[in-house]
C-alpha cells in the first residue's frame, strides 16, 4: 500500500520536501491556504530571483545564525546541487558579480512552472485554499476550506512548512506557528530580518527620501564592515547595506533600546585625500565643492543633519565625519513588511531529522525554523535544504515502520 504524507505550505522549502517524498514513490498532498504555490519565490524573482551564493562553503555556512545546526542540511544540498537541480529543470543559471547566482532569465516564474510541472507529474496533488488547523482528538489533520467547511484526513506523516511571519500577503502569516506555540511546542518569538530601519530623520532629509546611498561602507561597534548600497526613506533607510547587517541591528535594538550604526560615504577615498579634496577654493560654492569631493546630495544631507552648519567649511570635520558618521535606529520596520523573519521552532524541539520531539511523525522545514541569514540566496538555500533534510528524515520514519 502506498504511504501518503501531508505537506502544509507550498513554498520553497515545502515543494522541496515533496519533490524528495515524490521521488521515492511516496504519495503527497500538499495544502497552500492562497491560491497558488511559491507566491513568496516569484515575488522574490520579480527583479531577479538570486537562488543561492557562490563563496566557498565555510564562508557561506558562517552566514547564518545556527551554522552547526544548518551545515549538514547544506552540505546534503549546497549550492553547486541547486545549480544541478536547475539544469534539470531546464533552467541555467549564471553567477553574478557579486557573486550570487540566478537563473540565466533572471525571473523565477520559469523555474515555478517548470518545478510545479514535474511535481504534478510525479503524483503530487496540490489543495489550494485549504488552511491547515492542527490535529484533532484522534490525531487527524484539520483543514479549512475557502467556504469556511472543515474536514479532517489521516496522514502516514506531516511535513510542516509554513514559513515565517514576512509577507503574509504571500502566505506566511504565522497562524500554525501560533498554533504549536498553543501546544507547548518550544518556539523562539518571531523577530523582523531583512527590513528597513526607522531614524528620525529632519524634513530636510525626508525630502530627499527614495533617492539612493551609493557605495558606502557600514558597520556598527564589533561588527565587521558591509560595502553594498541603501535607499533613503522617510522612515530612514532600507536596502541589501541594512539586511546585511540586519541581525546585530537588532540585537543592540533589543539590548539597548536603541541601535547606532556608522557609515563610511567615501570608501574608496581616504581621509587625508578627502580633507584635502575638501579645501575651500576661490569662486566655488560650498555645495560644488563638496559634490565635486564625491559628497552627493544624500551624503552631503547626512553630514549636514549632523555637523553643525558653523563647521561645514571646516575640511577636517567634515572629511572626519565622512569617514564615520553614526546614524541612531530608533526601530526595525514592521515584521509583515521585511523580506524575512528570525525565530521560529527552536532546535531542541526537534530531533536531528527535524521531527518534533512531542508529536510523532510531523516534521519542520524552512523559514519556520529558528534560523536567520542576510539576504544573498542564503535564505533560499537554507529553505531548500531543509525541505529536502526534512523529506529524507520522513522517509526514514516510514521505513521504521511508524506510520501505523
């Protein structure tokens, strides 16, 4: 007789764990409370789908928060194995300056259809517009359909993949973590990652919101330096610079009630070259001097927020500060408006095949475990080969035979 396994969530770690489960024959329903499967994946790729990184494996595996717990999931699927498994899709990819890759058509609804394709035709049967409700009195799968009916059916196993608590709009919305977190299942709260950050900024910068900071070097006390580019905004700046350096961010936002980072405007220019660049020359007024200098409108706006206005013809302060403005982050933005979120089941709530420790035969995978990561393709990759972890682990309990 054939086993057949739930998964709740259609995203990339949920496709993932049924492609494995497919693949050894076993039958899979998967349940998606939206209309339709890897709602987050395609947002993602509107402007470029960066599917993973290509820096070596002991730099990438650094990048998150629970490397140790995530090296071996990674090592089972690292990047190089995405590719392969984009080949097989008939989707190649490219590596891109930064080194991240992405598919050679940069759009991630290629590699939806072509995914979504080949699971069907291994069998998977997709439920859209089912929400899953937990388990009632004899251990059954609850479900709620769009028209608000219930229905409950019998699993072999469950392979839960919710997401996190960013984008619900896309379908993470947190309601089945809040769930376990109502049967005692040992969560870790779940935190914005990935998002913009609030300064209170004067009208003076304000006006100038939704105009970019360009090659600028970032960091905050005890933190190695990030070079990348930000976006200024009326609420204070977003961007890869900020998502970057998102997670000590927030942990001085939580230990200290305020963060203080500090930019580098000019990094490519030195101080003494920049004091120099800097001196007062006849017949050129103070905003050309500083423009021509590599102080643009933003940079210069920064400065002038700062410095008071009787040393904005001073070389030395002004060169100073270039060199090492702080800006005060009063706040992360809204957890539903980040790319990402940090929390979620906590690893002593799951054995090392990511089942829970309490409630035999369901499993965890991706963003609704407790891990965080920056921006890059980590977030994919780890979502990806927790899925995978996560389809192996059930095959092994159905081979023990646990499934009665």
């Amino acid at each position: 007789m054939i086993q057949r396994v739930a998964v709740i969530g259609a995203g990339a770690a949920g496709l993932m764990a049924a492609e494995v489960l497919s693949q050894a024959g076993v039958a899979v329903d998967i349940y998606e409370h939206k209309p339709s499967a890897a709602r987050k994946i395609l947002m993602a790729g509107k402007g470029g789908l960066n599917i993973t990184h290509s820096e070596a494996l002991a730099r990438f595996i650094q990048r998150y928060d629970a490397p140790e717990w995530l090296q071996p999931m990674i090592d089972g699927f690292p990047p190089s194995a995405i590719v392969a498994w984009m080949a097989g899709l008939g989707i190649d990819s490219y590596v891109g300056t930064s080194g991240r890759m992405f598919p050679a058509e940069m759009k991630a609804a290629p590699l939806v259809r072509a995914w979504l394709a080949r699971l069907k035709q291994a069998g998977v049967q997709f439920f859209y517009r089912h929400r899953w409700l937990g388990w009632d009195e004899q251990g059954q799968q609850v479900f709620a359909r769009a028209d608000g009916s219930q229905f409950s059916k019998a699993y072999a196993a469950t392979i839960l993949a919710v997401g996190g608590g960013s984008w619900s709009r896309l379908g993470s919305d947190g309601q089945a973590l809040d769930w376990l977190a109502e049967h005692s299942v040992d969560l870790q709260p779940l935190q914005a990652s990935n998002c913009g950050v609030q300064v209170a900024w004067s009208p003076f910068v304000k006006a100038l919101a939704g105009q970019p900071l360009k090659r600028v070097q970032a960091w905050l006390t005890d933190v190695e330096p990030v070079l990348s580019d930000a976006m200024l905004t009326e609420y204070g700046l977003e961007g890869g610079l900020l998502y970057a350096l998102s997670r000590p961010i927030r942990q001085q936002l939580n230990t200290r009630g305020q963060a203080e980072i500090f930019f580098d405007v000019l990094p490519n220019i030195s101080q003494p070259e920049l004091q120099d660049r800097l001196q007062p020359k006849a017949k050129q007024s103070q905003t050309n001097l500083w423009r021509k200098a590599g102080l643009d409108s933003v940079k210069s706006a920064l400065i002038r927020e700062i410095l008071a206005k009787s040393a904005w013809s001073d070389p030395v302060q002004v060169a100073a500060l270039a060199k090492r403005l702080p800006i005060k982050i009063s706040a992360l933005q809204p957890m539903d408006e980040a790319i990402s979120t940090a929390g979620g089941v906590r690893q002593s709530a799951l054995d090392t095949c990511l089942m829970l420790k309490q409630q035999a035969g369901v499993f965890c995978c991706g963003e609704m475990l407790d891990w965080d990561a920056p921006t890059g393709g980590y977030l994919l990759t780890a979502c990806f080969a927790s899925g995978r972890w996560a389809g192996h682990g059930v095959l092994a309990w159905l081979q023990q035979d646990h499934a009665g």
